[in-house]
C-alpha cells in the first residue's frame, strides 16, 4: 500500500519587532551608613549599623535603575572599576555585560567574593532599569507575579545588648545564662509589632549551655514559631554534631551553618534528622555538584550578592530543586532595594518556597521613599 500524502500548508513567518537598543549613560555609586535600631550580635561580629553601596544605573531612555551591595570599600571601588566599562554598552545584553566584568566562568574571575558582589549589585540595578523600560515588575520579567505577599523571618541576635561590644564582652554577658530571658523578651516584642511566625537566631558559637537554653525557651514561649538556627559556621564539627543531637527534637526549620567546611556539614547531616542549610559553604556554581554528591546539605540560602547577582540565584535554584535540595533567599541587614528584589524573586521562581530572610525592619532609616513595612510577619510586593 502507498503511504497517505500529505498536503503542505503555506507557512507565515511570525516577526517580532526589534527591542530598542538601551544603552547605558551613566552609573553612580553612593556609600551609606544606616544606623540598626538594635545591637546584632552573632558569632561573626557584633554590629550597630549596616553600610552598602547604592547603585543608580540610567539608560538613555532617561529611566533610572535601583541596586545595592555590600558597602566595604573593596566592593564600592570593584564596582566602581566595573561600572566604567559599563558605559555605553546595551543593557539588554547581559551575558555580555557579565562576561566583560567578571569573565565566562569563576575560574575566570579573578576578583572572587568580592567582585561577584559589586557585579550583583549593577546588575540589580540593570534588571531594574530594563524592568521600568518594559513597564514590568522584576517578577513579571523575571516569571511572573504568582504571590502578591511573602512570608519573612526576623533575625534574632545571640544576645541583646545596649551597644557593640568586645568578643570579650559578650562572652562574659553569655557566661550568664539568665541573660537569655531578654532575647526572648525581643523576640515576643517582633511578633507583637510585626506579626512574626518565623525566626533566625544568631548564635556566638561560644556556649552550647546558651543556645540550648535558649532555643528551648523561645519554643516554649512561641510553640507556633519557625526557627532557624545559624552559627555561621563557627562551631567546630565535633561540638555542632553534639549539640545539634541535642536540638534535633525541637523542631527546628533547619541548622544554618552549624560548622564549616562541606566535610563538617556532611558529617552533621548525617547524624541528625533537622534538616541542615548553607549559605557559606555552597555560594557558587561549581560548589553545588559536591553538595549534592557528598549529601552534604538538605537547603541552599541562595544570596544575590554572594551568588553574583539574580541570574546566578535563579540557576542555582533550578538545579537545586531538580536534585532534591530546597533553594531558600538569604539577606542580612539590606536596603529596601534588595529587601524589594528578594520578595520579586520569591515571588518568581516557584522553586523558592521559604520565608525570606529580612531584616530591613531593623534599619533606622532606608534610601526608598517608600517604607516597605512587615505586616502579619509578610511583606507586600511593590
């Protein structure tokens, strides 16, 4: 038998009109320094006010780009070098504008954490500029607005204190272990003026007495809650696995960085059953394989400014979900910028399904005209 002909039909050929070329006219830098309206305290440092670098990016369309990024004088003068050969070049074309400042790979980029954070931070304001351009919201150019409100966590302090102090000095307020009631106290203070249903306590990662005593009473005084742990990594293995045995009944969200290295992390993980984060030891593309290989982490804190800026983050989320990790949104003490570009992305990309890290309602003052405030522990979309 002959096989059925088939009749050809005359094919149009669909065009898109061209997208206007939108060229960069100029990029200015500003420090600033924000007074906290608290005292964080952690293993880290102990701080009173956050510094960043605000980025206003402007097209020739006259539309003006918000970003932002760490504040230290290597990232402002990084992104300042970057920002000049910015200059002239089409927004529009962004892996051409990562190339030129950071390379095509890591390996290529030889100004490490740093460099990725002052490229985050232009890029941010890129995204923002060719948002505005379309008359978009970054969720809708980046997937869609499919939440309208994000749940957010407040960061808790290891300790409350009347001003910035010495490590000596705040292992010795530690030392006394009555001093836990008044992280409790201000933790009960954010649920009353912000509705909080979750929480990140920063631990010094001097005394597991304090964070055991401590992660107790908040539960008992907040049963509801979700609670992050995070040492940042300062606990050694042997002492984060013994003192995270202890913790494992609670209920935890997960442990954050409870120890270094992705060594330490798998051996952690593999003593207990609280699932266990990072956003130290897993902060770019080559790092993800081994977590996933050594079962090292169960949650990935993807964070704009350690990552290299929101495509990074969305890539990272992707290929976290597709092999059984869950990606997270990581941020400590930003302007309301970033604050804004964490909830877009969390309500873009289906694959980040925790609260947010926030802390803006902890700043004193912001570089928006507009507050963005924490209602019934959520924040609204812009």
């Amino acid at each position: 038998t002959s096989r059925p002909r088939h009749r050809l039909v005359p094919r149009t050929l669909l065009q898109q009109a061209a997208v206007a070329k939108l060229g960069i006219t100029s990029v200015r830098l500003t420090r600033v320094s924000i007074p906290l309206t608290m005292v964080h305290a952690g293993s880290m440092y102990v701080i009173q006010k956050a510094e960043r670098t605000v980025v206003e990016l402007t097209l020739e369309n006259g539309i003006v780009g918000l970003g932002d990024t760490w504040g230290t004088p290597e990232v402002f003068g990084l992104a300042k070098q970057f920002a000049k050969g910015w200059l002239g070049k089409d927004v529009l074309d962004r892996t051409a504008l990562r190339t030129a400042t950071l390379g095509k790979s890591n390996y290529d980029n030889k100004t490490g954490r740093n460099g990725r954070a002052a490229f985050a931070g232009l890029d941010l304001a890129a995204w923002d500029a060719v948002a505005q351009s379309l008359k978009l919201s970054l969720a809708e150019l980046v997937g869609g607005r499919r939440r309208e409100t994000i749940d957010v966590v407040s960061t808790l302090p290891a300790a409350i204190l009347p001003k910035a102090v010495s490590r000596q000095e705040l292992t010795a307020h530690l030392d006394v272990l009555a001093n836990t009631k008044l992280v409790v106290a201000f933790a009960q203070e954010q649920v009353r003026k912000f509705g909080f249903r979750n929480f990140k306590l920063k631990s010094a990662a001097y005394s597991p007495e304090w964070d055991t005593k401590l992660l107790h009473e908040l539960k008992d005084a907040i049963p509801k809650a979700r609670i992050r742990f995070d040492p940042n990594a300062n606990y050694g293995p042997a002492t984060a696995i013994a003192l995270c045995k202890r913790l494992d009944d609670l209920g935890l969200e997960f442990f954050e960085d409870p120890t270094g290295e992705m060594e330490g992390l798998a051996r952690l993980r593999a003593a207990v059953k609280t699932p266990v984060a990072t956003n130290m030891w897993v902060v770019k593309d080559e790092q993800v394989a081994p977590a996933i290989r050594r079962h090292a982490v169960d949650v990935v804190l993807g964070d704009l400014f350690m990552w290299g800026g929101l495509d990074a983050v969305r890539r990272m989320a992707k290929v976290a979900k597709t092999f059984g990790l869950q990606p997270a949104l990581h941020s400590v003490y930003e302007t309301g910028i970033s604050t804004v570009a964490n909830l877009h992305l969390a309500s873009a990309i289906p694959e980040f399904e925790y609260p947010n890290d926030a802390s803006l309602h902890f700043m004193s003052a912001d570089v928006l005209p507009e507050p963005q405030t924490v209602v019934d522990g959520k924040m609204q979309l812009p």
